[in-house]
C-alpha cells in the first residue's frame, strides 16, 4: 500500500526561510538608512521625510511609517510562529540538548542554539520598538530620535537590540545557505570556512556601523537634552528664515 508523502513541514521550512531572509534583508537596509544620522542631521532629516512620502506626495503622511511597522510586525509573527515549532519544548529537552552541544562541540549546532537565545530575546525587545515607531510614526527624526535614545534612555534597548538582531540575522543568512545551497562533497569542506568568515565579518560590520550610529544619537540627545520635544528644522528651511 502506497504511504501519501506529507509536504507541509518541507514547505512550512521554506516559509520559514522565505519569511527569515526577507527580515534579514530589511533590517540590513534598516541599518544603512537610520546611520543616514552619521552624514549629518539633514541627511537624516531627508531619510524620514521620504518614508513619510513628502517627495512624492508633497506633504508628510507619518501613516505610511505606521504601515511598514505593520507589514514587518506581520512578517515577524509569521517568523516566529514557524521557528517555535523547533523550539526545545520542556526542561528535559534543555537538558539533552546542552548534553548534545557540550558533547558535540559542533559549531553549527552552537550557532543554532545563539539562534534560539537571540530570537527568544527579541520576542520582548523587537516588540518595544516596534510598538513605539508604530503609535509614533511622526516622532522620527534627527532631534526626536536622538531625544528618544538619550532622554528617553532608548539606548539601552537598542544596545540589546542591537546585538540580539545582527548574531541572529548572520548566523541566520549563513545556516540559509548551508540549508539551500546545492554543494557537493568536493566543495563543501573548502565553502563552510569562506562562508564562516563572511558571517563573522557581515556581523562584525553591523555591530560596528550600529555601534557609531546609536552613540552618535546618544551624543545628540545628550547635547539637545534640555530642549527635549524641540523639532529639528532643516538647514534649507532655517537658512529661508532668516532671509525673510
Ligand atoms: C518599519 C519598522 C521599523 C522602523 C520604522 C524603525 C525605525 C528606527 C529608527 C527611526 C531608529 C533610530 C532611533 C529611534 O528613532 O528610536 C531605529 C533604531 C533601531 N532599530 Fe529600528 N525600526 C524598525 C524596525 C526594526 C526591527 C524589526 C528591528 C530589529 C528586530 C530594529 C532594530 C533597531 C535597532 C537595533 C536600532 C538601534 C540601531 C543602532 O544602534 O544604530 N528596528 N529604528
């Protein structure tokens, strides 16, 4: 008697895949847009106005910001879901799993394991931002963002924020690869070092691009923290002020 073949966990894994490379890609474009603060305070300015549509549709609608929150927050949620199904499920789980990796010594199933901790953290620490940036879509800007670091002691969220995201989102990419890429017994011992390498150093990239941007906005907040609420007016703006 012929056994029916069940597709469902191999196409909930590359639901999972699809959802988790999407999120990396968007919070690698995420980085270089919010580090727009380290060319200047106008160049951040520009970034969150162009969120907003104003170069499009002539005037800010902080609504569209709201939106992305929304589409990424579903995003994550799917993510999520599908992750938890390979979560450790009890305490005797957690055991034999901590056996199996001090037994092991296995990067790769170490890395899986950063994967878990990382991603239970940002179950709490994503969703903190993302309710804020979501119910104040119009509170993102040089001086409001900075306020928010420094005055509102944002800072020490995103610090964990921060680390949580790029280990996860670069073990990710790399354990992406190892799971889709057709390799081949001849090229796979040669490919996981190079690829290991790449992961370090696209975290390492992150870790510092982030690190720069966020005491940059630390130092902003801290110099503005006794006009905390004031909005940043762009030089273009400022400079027609003062010729009228
Ligand atoms: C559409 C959704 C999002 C928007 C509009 C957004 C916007 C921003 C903005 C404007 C900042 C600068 C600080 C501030 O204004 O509070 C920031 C910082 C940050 N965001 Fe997001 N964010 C979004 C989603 C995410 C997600 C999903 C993550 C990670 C799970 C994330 C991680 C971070 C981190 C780590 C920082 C601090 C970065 C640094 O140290 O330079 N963001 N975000």
């Amino acid at each position: 008697m012929s056994k029916k073949i069940n597709f469902w966990p191999a196409r909930l894994d590359v639901l999972q895949s699809l959802t988790g490379l999407l999120l990396v890609l968007f919070i690698w474009g995420h980085m270089f847009f919010e580090s727009s603060i380290l060319l200047g305070k106008d160049a951040m300015y520009w970034v969150s106005k162009m969120f907003e549509g104003e170069p499009i549709f002539g005037k800010p609608y902080p609504l569209l910001v709201s939106a992305m929150v929304a589409a990424i927050f579903v995003l994550i949620a799917l993510h999520a879901i599908l992750a938890l199904r390979k979560f450790p499920g009890s305490y005797r789980q957690y055991h034999q799993l901590h056996r199996h990796i001090g037994a092991l010594r296995h990067e790769d199933t170490t890395l899986w394991y950063v994967q878990v901790i990382t991603g239970f953290a940002m179950f709490f620490l994503a969703s903190a931002h993302l309710y804020v940036v979501f119910v104040q879509p119009d509170n993102i800007g040089p001086y409001a963002s900075a306020d928010r670091v420094w005055s509102g002691r944002f800072w020490i969220l995103y610090a964990l924020l921060l680390i949580s995201v790029h280990l996860h989102a670069g073990v990710g990419i790399y354990r992406l690869v190892m799971k889709w890429y057709p390799f081949n017994a001849a090229n796979s011992k040669t490919v996981r070092p190079r690829l290991k390498i790449a992961m370090w150093s696209i975290i390492a990239f992150f870790l510092c691009l982030g690190t720069v941007t966020l005491v940059t906005y630390m130092k902003i907040g801290w110099e503005h923290a006794d006009r905390v609420g004031e909005r940043y007016v762009p030089s273009s703006a400022a400079n027609h002020q003062a010729s009228e």
